[in-house]
C-alpha cells in the first residue's frame, strides 16, 4: 500500500547528504524516507518501500540518474505516484528528457534544504491528485504525442470495477532502445515507442473483440487494460506479443525490439490502485528474470505454488506446455550459434507462465520427473523438425537435480535423443550450481557418460552456488554459464569486473568455453568480450522466442 509519508529516494554521489536532510525535514513533517545509493532492483525497492513519492539525485549522475527514472517512470505513472528529479543548474537542458522518462517534477540545484522539502510537499500533492488525473504531455515540446495516459486508463478501470466487469492489466515494458538510440538518436526511439502503441491499439481494437484500451507511462512503457478474464486474456496477450515480435521500420533499417509483460486480473475486492499495483510488481519480476518475459500475478493471499500444482496435474495432458528459444550469440562474429530451450506453460486462467514456476508447482505436485521427460521429449521433436536455416543451431537443454539422480537416467536419456532423430553431437546438457550440491560423484559419472557418448555438457548459474572451483576441478565440462547477476554488474564497479573477469579466466585456463547470461547492455558485452567471453545470451539480441522468430533473427545475419 502507497503512503504520501513515505518516501524513496536514490542519490548516486550525495547519498549521506540527502538521507540527512530528508531525516531532518521527515522528524518535523512525519516522513519516513529510504534512501538507496544505486539502482540494483530498483524497480522492487521501490514497490517495496510503499512510498508515493520517489526522488531521483542527478547530481553528477545524469546518465545513471536517467537510466534509474527510465526504471521508475512507468512504475510511477500506474500507481499514480510522483517523481522529482534534482538536477544541476548546469544540467537543466536534460530536464526534457527526464520528463519523456516519467519523471514529474524538478528542482535545479542548488536550491536550499527549505526548497528541497517544499518540491517534495508539491510532489506529495501530485501523488494525492494521480489516481484520478493525469499530465498534459502534449503541449510540451519534445514531449509524448499520446492522446491516453495513466489517469485514463485508472478511471476506464474504476468504472467497470464499479459495473463489477472483469478487468485485466498487461503492463509492457520495451527494451534494447538504447541500441536505436545510440544509431539513430532520441527521435527515432520517440517514433519506435509510438509505433509500439500503435500495434497495441490494432491489437485491441482488431484481434481481441473485447472492449480495451492502451494508454502510455513513463519511459519506454505501456499499459493494455482489457474488460476479459481467463483464456480471452491469455489471446490479448498471445496476439500483443506476435504483433510487438514483428521487426519495426528505423530509417533505411529494421529493429526487432524485446520486450517483457506483467499481468494481473481483477480479483474479488480488488480496486483500481491494487489492480495496478499487482501489475507492476510482476513486470518488476518479468524484469529480473533472464528466461521468462512474463510475469502473471496471482490474487493476494493466495499460495500461488499450492494452486498451481493443483493445475499442472492437467497442463501436459491438454498440451499446455510451450517451449521458447533463447538464442546464443558468438561474441567475435555476432552470429548465433545456439539456443537455450526454455519451457513455457500456457495457463487457461493465468496466462503463459514461465519456467521458474511451473518447475516450482512441479515439484509441489511431485511431478518434476513428469514435467521433465515431457520437456526433454518436446524439444528434441520440435528441434528435429526445423527447417534447414535452423539447422545449424546447437541446442541447449536443462537438466534437473532430481534426473541428475535417477538410476540409469543416462542411458534413457541417450536413447531418447537417438528415437526423436536429433544428432547428439548438437545437444548440450545444462545442469544448474545448486542441482549439483547434494551429489557430486553421481552428477560427475551422469555427465561424463553424456559427454562420451557425443553430448557437450554446460553448468549453468556459474558463481552463484558454494562449491564452484570444486565443480571446475571434478565435472567433465564443455562450457561454464556465467549468471546473469554477475553479469548484471559488470559494468558498476572495478570490485565487480575483477570477479567476472576472475571466473572467466579461471574457466578458459581450464580450457572450457564460456557463455554469459543476461547480456542486456553493449558496456557489459564490451567488457565480456574484453575478459575472453565466447557467446552470450540475453537482451541486448533477443528475448526467448518462438520458432517464427528465430527464423526472423536468422535471417538478419
């Protein structure tokens, strides 16, 4: 739940310096403030501090302070909170592109500590007016062409809450603009996020057959609320994705860009703000996730693992399982060369749901090894049936703690890749750090017969687990999978360099290849590449996608 006393703020160089004013000024107002020194998961500090109010310090910080309002300005937008963002005077001509990220209100400095906490008061009431107004973007030069915003789209949900209609909210957050933008500049950005909302007004309008609307929020974000539940919701979304999929015009170019769902449906005693407010906190997990691109939200209060194990009893009977293709770049010649299959399950109520889950609901319903042998048999037909521009590409699948386990799991599993017809030379084993743990000596044995029949063997999530230069020094591997909250901070501080860089060295001199997840940004592929990193995965290319898709990516090569 929001509160105006509570308050978020983030100062990147001035941190001691503006937790002590807030904390002076918070003692006499009745504030509470959090203060934070950077942006790691910032979208869900912010969600989990229930403020209304977040400030942003630009002070000698401009590009991570408007990378961090990029973060918070849709986040703001639906729940119809307030961003103040303090800029040096020196700074005032960015304040334009501040505004097109979401934030709300500015203050130059410098500006005295009375000032400070005067803005923050205006930026209070703003918050207090957000849930039934909304900004007039459209008289401000440079500023956002869009005819509906956040406040539009609350009072659309207010009123058929209020007709006890269903309601669902997909939230969608654009990525990989950044690459435009370094190449064809902040207009062409402006026109691919226009263009976007474009293709999800025809959506609504066209292919759901149910009434809807888009309105925009800070950033590169968006919102679809549509009067439907259940399998109508998991349609919108399914023809949202296929239309946003599609390569968008760029000058005498084309983009594909990626981007990431948070979904929430009205549930009894839901309002509008906890409507949006669920929503966001599922884009916010879409967002941290390196394989899922959605993120459903279940109803408050409900043990979202226990329900779904219930469900999945169904879910491979009635075909419910998908898979998605996260494709692998070979960093010297930007080619790809392979693809993680990620398994994807369509929920006839909640939508499609990503593996974390349905892996969790599987293990609750005692039918990990179930969903396991579903998978594996899935990819190795769906793979052995591409067409010959596909051919080429290795295939990486998961394997898991419990198949680590399985007596004479290594023979059933080669026997399976030989009956689907896929070459085993083109199959590569990922197990995961925390899988191997309970049984080293039985995930060394299960590994070396795969890899001696003709299998590469990959460990994946290297660097989050205990026992990593013990699995480096027992486990016959091909490659090492460098995690993506590694990766993530690569490019922050020389601290965080020196261990990736230590673990790709030690990787290579043990002659294994090394592949980094969650590439989102050219600095991290910069310094990746720097280190001696072989292939990457991630963002910064693609998001996990479907066969057509793939194709479609293939072709741009």
């Amino acid at each position: 739940m929001q509160t105006a006393t509570t308050l978020f703020a983030i100062s990147f160089r001035q941190r001691d310096e503006i937790a002590e004013i807030l904390a002076s000024a918070g003692a006499g107002a009745g504030w509470h403030a959090v203060v934070v020194q950077d942006a790691k998961a910032i979208e869900s500090r912010f969600l989990a501090s229930g403020a209304a109010v977040a400030m942003i310090d630009a002070r000698g910080a401009l590009d991570d302070a408007l990378s961090a309002t990029r973060l918070l300005g849709g986040l703001v937008a639906t729940n119809g909170a307030a961003l103040l963002v303090l800029v040096s005077r020196g700074d005032v001509e960015a304040i334009g592109e501040f505004f097109d990220a979401g934030a709300t209100q500015f203050l130059a400095s410098p500006a005295s500590d009375s000032e400070l906490v005067q803005a923050l008061r205006f930026a209070g009431r703003h918050a207090a007016r957000a849930s039934g107004g909304t900004i007039d973007r459209r008289g401000i030069p440079g500023a956002s062409l869009y005819d509906r915003e956040t406040g539009d789209a609350r009072r659309w949900i207010v009123g058929r809450i209020a007709d006890d209609r269903p309601v669902a909210v997909v939230l969608v957050a654009l990525s990989r603009l950044d690459i435009v933008n370094a190449a064809h500049g902040r207009p062409a950005v402006d026109g691919l996020i226009e263009a976007a909302v474009r293709r999800a007004e025809t959506v609504a309008r066209e292919a759901i057959g149910v009434e809807a609307m888009v309105a925009r929020l800070g950033g590169s974000e968006f919102v679809l609320v549509i009067e439907a539940s259940g399998a109508a919701v998991t349609a919108a979304i399914t023809a949202l994705d296929a239309a946003l999929a599609r390569p968008f015009a760029v000058a005498d170019t084309r983009a594909v860009l990626g981007c990431r769902f948070g979904v929430a449906q009205r549930q009894p005693g839901d309002d509008a703000a906890a409507l949006l407010r669920r929503a966001s906190e599922a884009l916010a997990e879409a967002k941290a996730s390196d394989g899922s691109v959605l993120h459903v939200a279940l109803p408050d209060g409900v043990a979202p693992i226990d329900a779904l194990a219930i469900d999945l009893h169904h879910a491979i009977e009635r075909d419910e399982i998908d898979l998605r293709w996260q494709p692998q770049v070979e960093i010297a010649s930007g080619r790809i060369t392979g693809v993680e299959a990620l398994a994807r399950w369509s929920h006839p109520k909640l939508g499609p749901l990503g593996a974390d889950a349905l892996f969790d609901a599987a293990d609750r319903a005692d039918l990990g090894i179930a969903l396991s042998d579903h998978i594996q048999r899935l990819v190795l037909a769906r793979a052995v049936a591409w067409p010959a521009e596909l051919g080429t590409l290795r295939v990486s699948l998961n394997l898991t703690a419990a198949d680590i386990t399985r007596p004479g799991f290594g023979a059933l599993f080669l026997a399976r890749i030989d009956e689907s017809g896929f070459p085993r030379g083109r199959l590569t084993v990922e197990i995961t750090e925390t899988g191997l743990i309970e049984d080293l000596a039985a995930a060394s044995a299960l590994l070396a017969e795969l890899r001696g029949a003709g299998c590469r063997v990959a460990i994946d999530d290297f660097g989050t687990g205990y026992s990593s230069l013990a699995y480096l020094k027992s486990l016959p591997l091909d490659y090492v999978k460098i995690d993506k909250s590694l990766v993530r901070d690569i490019d922050g501080s020389a601290r965080d360099r020196v261990v990736v860089a230590g673990a790709i060295t030690m990787a290579r001199s043990l002659g294994l290849a090394v592949i980094a997840e969650g590439v989102e940004r050219p600095s991290q592929l910069e310094l990746l590449a720097a280190g001696g990193c072989s292939l990457y995965q991630g963002f910064l290319l693609s998001e996990p996608v479907g066969e057509a898709a793939l194709l479609e990516l293939m072709a741009r090569e």
